[in-house]
C-alpha cells in the first residue's frame, strides 16, 4: 500500500482532471488546467522525482495556461 | 446503424478492452517495487564515473545523451513552427502598442505592481540560473531552469507591458539565443568527435562531487538547454503578445 500522501494525492489529480473535462468555457478551463498541471507538478515530489516536478511547475502550470490564454485572446480578436 | 446496435458495438469493444486491461496490469511489478536493474546500475555508477550527484542529469545528458538532442530539436521545430505560423501576413500591418482588449479599458500602470512585479521577476530569473547551473548536483537542469527563466520574462511583461518587453526581450535576441543554445549542444557533441572521442563523451576535467564544477561538460550543457529553453518559449509568447498587441488587419476601418 502506497504512503497516504501519495494517495491524498493521487485522488486530488484525479479530482483536478475531472474538473478540466467538466470546465465548458475555454477561459475557466484555461485556470483550471494550470490547478491541474500545479497538481501533477506536487504528484510527481510525493513519488520523489523532483526533476520531473520542476518540468512540470514550469510547463503544466505556466507556459502551457499562458499560451493557451493567448491563443483564446488572439481569435477572440478575430472573431469581432 | 440503430443507438442499440451502436451501444453492442461499444460494449463488445470497451469489453475486450478492460479484459487486456486486467491482463496487463495483473502484469506489472507490485508498488513501489525497483527491480530494474539499468535503475540499479545507474544510480551507482554516476558518482563513480562522472562525479555528478544528481542521476537524471547523468541519464538524460551524458548516458541517453543522444535522446536528449532529439527531444531538444522537437522544441526547437515547435517554436519555428509557431514563429512561422505567427508571422506578420500581407494583409496586416504594424500598428501601436495597445495594452487592452477591444472595447474593454485597461487600467493604467500601476507604481506597485511594477515595483512588486520587477522585485518578483528579479528573484524568478536568479532561482532559473541556480536551477541551470546546479543540474549536476541537485534536482534541475537546463530543461527546468529554462522553463523558469522563461517565466521569469513572462512577469517582466505582467508587470511593465509590452512595450518594456520588446525593450529588454526582442525577438532577433531571443531568436539567436535559441539558435545558439540547440547548436551549442550539437556543437559540445561534435567536439568529442573531433577530439577523436565517441559523440558526447566526456572530455573535461570532472572536477570534485559536490561543487559546481562537477560532471565536466554537464554543466555546459545545461547551460545551453536552458538557454535554448529559456529563450524559445519566451520567443512564442512574445510573439502572441505582439501579434495581441500591434498587428491589425489592414482592410479594418
């Protein structure tokens, strides 16, 4: 049986993943997948891989919601 | 095809698929349970053989070294690939910096949100370099670190606006910087090569574990990933920013 941690954890992942699919408007989900990709980022220490972990901060819960939020903007733009 | 027959269908599919499913899981090592024994191998000949501490490092630079210049140049046709479907097309032409979105008023610049932001940015871009420089030791790297630094600048535009960052990020100096830092890691490879040596083998001094010298050509390349990282997502979100912020359609009244 894994650690508790680890299995608070997993449970919130799949919780946060649940919310990302339940997420209908492109810019909540844009928030809610940076919760999704913080999370993944907090998994990855709990199974003790911390390099893995600092990948995932920096791409799940920044560059990904950022350019994603900016690709929103910009056809938003178009669409006027 | 009736929604009855379509639901067999998918009953009979989804069927086999948790029977393989089952199989292939009642399969797998129990827990938490290494048995592997490249794992083994390799966790303990890094310090042996390349005086670096950190094993992903050892495994992802120098071991699988090669795999690494693969996953590099997928970022870097990525990043080419957004930069060319970014471009400034015939019909649109260069217009003002405008912070705001149509038909919505920004709020203006604020003294404390500069301030705190450019504090913040600071300190992101000082944790980004340790990151990068201490992949041979500690959890982290080039990969990592770039992603930081990359962050880094995105707050320099949070707080100051693009105007500020096409000041102090443009696009031709995060361009070279990406350029350079994938060639420099091909660069660092072919230099073995001419030395003689396999691609990638180790030919600096391996310094002493534990100081930032360690792992000989580690550390330089690292050096390159993060700044090849560092400097290709910058490079896309400048870019979104700018076609956000200047680029209109030029057939608009």
């Amino acid at each position: 049986m894994p650690p508790a941690i680890q299995v608070a954890e997993l449970l919130v992942v799949a919780l946060a993943g649940l919310a990302v699919v339940l997420t209908r408007d492109p810019v909540r989900q844009t928030l809610v997948v940076g919760f999704f990709g913080l999370q993944l980022a907090v998994l990855f220490l709990t199974f003790q891989a911390p390099d893995v972990a600092l990948s995932a901060l920096a791409v799940g819960s920044v560059a990904l919601p950022l350019m994603l939020l900016l690709a929103l903007a910009r056809m938003r733009r178009q669409g006027r | 095809m009736t929604p009855r027959q379509r639901l067999l269908v998918f009953l009979a599919g989804a069927a086999g698929l948790a029977a393989l499913l089952a199989w292939g899981v009642a399969g797998l090592p129990g827990f938490g349970d290494h048995r592997s024994a490249y794992g083994q191998l390799v966790t303990r000949s890094s310090v042996p053989l390349r005086n670096a501490t950190d094993v992903v490092t050892v495994v992802n630079l120098d071991v699988r070294g090669l795999d690494t210049i693969g996953e590099e140049f997928i970022l870097f046709c990525s990043v080419t690939a957004a930069a060319v479907l970014l471009r400034r097309q015939a019909r649109e032409r260069v217009g003002a910096a405008r912070d705001e979105f149509p038909g919505r008023r920004a709020p203006g610049r604020d003294d404390a949100v500069l301030v705190l932001g450019t504090a913040m940015g600071a300190l992101v871009v000082c944790f980004g370099l340790y990151v990068v420089g201490h992949g041979q030791l500690t959890p982290g790297g080039g990969f990592q670190g770039g992603g930081i630094l990359a962050a880094g600048v995105a707050l320099l535009y949070l707080a100051s606006g693009v105007r500020t960052l096409e000041r102090m990020a443009p696009e031709w100096l995060l361009e070279v910087g990406e350029a350079v830092g994938a060639g420099a890691f091909v660069l660092i490879g072919l230099a073995s090569l001419a030395a003689g040596a396999a691609f990638l083998q180790d030919l600096l001094p391996l310094g002493s574990s534990g100081t930032i010298t360690a792992g000989g050509t580690l550390g330089l390349i690292n050096a390159a990933i993060g700044l090849e990282v560092a400097a290709g997502i910058s490079l896309v979100v400048s870019l979104f920013l700018v076609q956000l912020a200047r680029i209109e359609e030029a057939d608009r009244p």
